[in-house]
C-alpha cells in the first residue's frame, strides 16, 4: 500500500470521527465545560436553537452498517435513528450535516471502565478520568458508550450504586454499570435481585486477585455464580491465583522493584 492511499485512508478516517463526536455532540445533554469546547456546534442544552439540534440529516455519506455498506442518508429525530435510505427529504427546521466523502458509522461501546475510581481500596487516590473528561476523550475517538464498574461501598451493592449515579451526573455521553461483589451475605444476594430488577444491571464482577482489597475466595464466588444464574445474569471473574500473585507482590517490594514492571513480574511466569 503506497503513501497516497495511506494518506488518503488516514483523511477518511478522520472524517468518521468527525460524524461520529458531531453526532454525538448535536444529541447530548452537555454540561457548561462541554458547551464551551463545542467548536460553534448547535448544542441542545448550550444555547442552541433546540428544533433544529433534535432533528438532524446526515446526507451523502457511505453507511456502514455489520453486514453492508451503502451510500445513504442518515435522519436522527430527537436522538433517535429514524430512517436510513437514499435522498432523504427534509424542511428547514431540520440540521443538515454533509457526509459526502465520509463513512457514517455506529459509535463503538466500550465495555469496561474504571472512571474516578477509588484506586486499590483507598479513598484518597482515585483513577485519573472522572465521567466527564474520560467521555469527552471517548467522544474524541469514536466511542460513543461505555460500561463502567460500580465499586459497592462497605460491601453494599445499594450504596456503590449510589455513589457512581452521583459521579455520573457530569457525563456528556452514555454510559452503562456493571456492578462488583466484595463480599458475601443475605444482603448482599437480595441487592443483586434489586440492581437486576430495578436498577438495569444485570452483570457482576468477582474479582480472584487483589488480595485484602476486593479478592473473594472460592466459597464466594459460587455463591454468586448461582445467583447470577437464578436471576439470569452475566458474572464476569478476574481469574488469577490472588495467593501466588500476593507473594509476589511482596518479593517485589522487598527486591526494592516498586514501578509499573512489578505488576507483571509479581505474576508467575506462564512455564515454570
């Protein structure tokens, strides 16, 4: 493949993007630090005119869709996709966006998040992202959704989901939760049944590592693959021998190798 078509590669990819975050930016409730890093875009919620921002035509561009491809028109009425065909027809309230030349693609999800994140179990170090600047470089690349980890608080399920339904309130794009189980009780099982019934999650997290901070023993980790399966929900396992890990860790420290290379070296080798 010669430079041309390299560059020329590179320039319609760029112009994906482009769709994708102005997309996203025309249908998104912002918040105000949002609003003003929108390069001049009609934002709902921004001072934009709303009747035009909630119906957009994205015309002339080649959809692509799992199974094909097509030269088409794109019309969005209030954020949702209500027609994708050829030589759409559209009045003058409607924002019109010119894909010619451009691929007009689903925006990606990202399944597995960890946004202002209490790190490793302490309160006064968090992940560097919080729900507003992780989605706005999602945005930025194309990814248009994620699902983030809800870390419970004390062990209750009920109170971690609360926690994260707070962080989220600065989010400029969608998101979902999977929810982490740390510990095993009577309360702990009915709050899995509520996060599935009432609050949209329906997968867990059991984490077999990090020992002393979320690691579960076997015990615990039937327990909760039985109920996932009672109430028909996915359960996740960070599988790795936490014991042997936790070792180590400390032959790690004591060897004075504190940098981002002990993670992998406290792990043991594939083949002895």
């Amino acid at each position: 493949m010669g430079f041309v078509n390299l560059l020329t590669m590179a320039k319609r990819f760029t112009g994906i993007i482009a769709i994708l975050l102005l997309l996203r930016l025309t249908t998104a409730s912002a918040s105000h630090e949002f609003c003003d890093a929108r390069m001049g875009y009609n934002v709902v919620g921004c001072g934009g005119s709303d009747s035009s921002s909630r119906r957009i035509l994205i015309k002339g561009g080649t959809v692509v869709n799992a199974h094909h491809q097509e030269v088409a028109d794109v019309y969005i009425d209030d954020g949702i996709i209500a027609d994708v065909k050829p030589n759409i027809k559209v009045g003058d309230e409607v924002a019109v966006i010119d894909a010619t030349g451009k691929f007009v693609m689903p925006g990606g999800i990202d399944p597995h998040t960890h946004l202002e994140m209490e790190f490793m179990g302490t309160d006064s170090t968090e992940t560097i992202d919080d729900f507003f600047s992780g989605q706005a470089a999602a945005l930025a690349g194309g990814t248009t959704m994620h699902i983030d980890f809800v870390m419970p608080v004390n062990g209750s399920l009920s109170l971690g989901f609360k926690a994260y339904v707070e962080k989220a309130k600065k989010s400029c794009m969608d998101y979902g939760f999977h929810m982490t189980i740390t510990k095993w009780d009577d309360t702990v099982a009915r709050e899995m049944e509520i996060m599935v019934k009432e609050k949209g999650i329906n997968s867990f997290k059991f984490f077999l590592a990090y020992k002393g901070i979320v690691m579960i023993n076997d015990e615990l980790l039937l327990e909760g693959l039985k109920k996932c399966k009672s109430l028909g929900a996915l359960a996740m396992v960070h599988a790795e021998n936490g014991d042997a890990v936790f070792e180590g860790q400390k032959r790690m420290i004591e060897l004075g190798i504190t940098g981002p290379e002990g993670h992998a070296l406290s792990r043991p080798p594939l083949f002895p």
